[in-house]
C-alpha cells in the first residue's frame, strides 16, 4: 500500500457534502513538505475540481444517470462514479493505477454504493456504456490529445460524453457545450479557501 494510506481521512469535498472520500486532508504532514505533488502523491488521494463538478451536477440532476451503464473514466477517487451510483446507475471506474480502484472501492463501502473497477486502458476499446464521465482527464496537451479523439468518437456512436474540466489546456475543449459553471476548490483542498471556475461541459 502506499505511504500515504496513513495521513488519509474520510472528507466531504467542498461541492458535494452529502459525499465521503478517504483524502489528504490540508493538515498532513504531506502537505507541508513543499510542493505536495512534486513528491508523487497519489491522483486519488485528491478530490479535483473536474471530478467535483461533474459529481455536483449528477447529483442535482439523478434523471441523467439513474438506471444507466456509465464510465468514470480516469477514476482517481472515483468521485463522479460515487456521485453516479448513488443516483441509482451501474458504475465502472477505469484507472490505470490499481491503487486508484483499491480506493474506490474504499470510497463505494464509505458511501454504501457498489461500483466496479478495471485497470485496462480503454483507449483502444468500444466500451459497452451509456454514459461517459471524465473529471479533470485533459490535464495536459498530451493527455488531452490523445484523449479527446476517443471520446469524440463514443459521442458519436451515440454515448453522452460529460466533461468536468477547468479548461487546464487552452482549447482544448472548444466547441463543447457548456452546461454549467462552479466555483471548486484548487486542487486537493476540501476547504475551499481557493476556488477556481470549473466546468461540466458536453461533447458536441
């Protein structure tokens, strides 16, 4: 397991209260060891903002999931997949981190909800899914270059494509729709002292 599992505490992310997640909280020692990312912290250790609005907005909106095949692509702490099981849909979450559906499966039992995990790289794959959520997955121009071709292409099979992004990579989301705006908090922090515009968009 990892080093961190010890500093870890079941949260509330700041959108979405009604939801627990074993994160960093800001007062580990991690946090305080300079930039906590440049010391290889775990992606599900965090609850980004991508990941908290989609949850946020699955959450306010339970007719969107409810009795659908839906993908947390990119699961991390499996936020969105939560946020989806809890409104009555069947979850997977994908991550190429196997510790990534260790902790989601924690975060399932947490949240009293059942979701699956996988660690295949389903880029190269036809998923059988209705839905397809990615929080916070075009986080740099390589990974957004790679990405956003593959789930335009599910869009066009006829999968809704729901994005939670806080356009991290200039353009790369043009042309999306945009359905709405939250103010989340900079990255990892439950606390909201720093909020950034984030939003849940769709694929044209």
């Amino acid at each position: 397991m990892h080093a961190l599992e010890a500093e870890l505490r079941p949260l509330a992310p700041y959108l979405c209260p009604e939801l627990k997640l074993w994160l960093l909280p800001p007062d580990a020692k991690s946090w305080h060891a300079g930039d906590p990312l440049a010391l290889e912290m775990p992606y599900w250790a965090f609850a980004w903002p991508g990941g908290q609005v989609l949850a946020r907005y699955l959450l306010d909106r339970p007719e969107l999931v409810r009795g659908r095949r839906v993908l947390d692509f990119g699961s991390g702490c499996a936020l969105e997949g939560l946020a989806a099981a809890k409104q009555g849909a069947q979850v997977r979450c994908a991550d190429l981190d196997p510790l990534a559906g260790v902790f989601a499966l924690r975060n399932a039992a947490l949240n009293e909800v059942r979701l699956e995990v996988t660690t295949e790289d389903l880029l190269d794959t036809t998923p059988d899914v209705e839905v397809i959520l990615a929080g916070d997955a075009c986080y740099s121009p390589e990974l957004a270059a790679r990405l956003l071709p593959w789930l335009g292409l599910q869009r066009r099979r006829g999968v809704e494509v729901l994005v939670g992004d806080p356009l991290r990579v200039p353009g790369a989301l043009e042309g999306a729709e945009r359905l709405a705006r939250y103010d989340a908090s900079f990255d990892g922090d439950p606390r909201g002292l720093t909020l950034w515009p984030t939003w849940v968009l769709r694929l044209p």
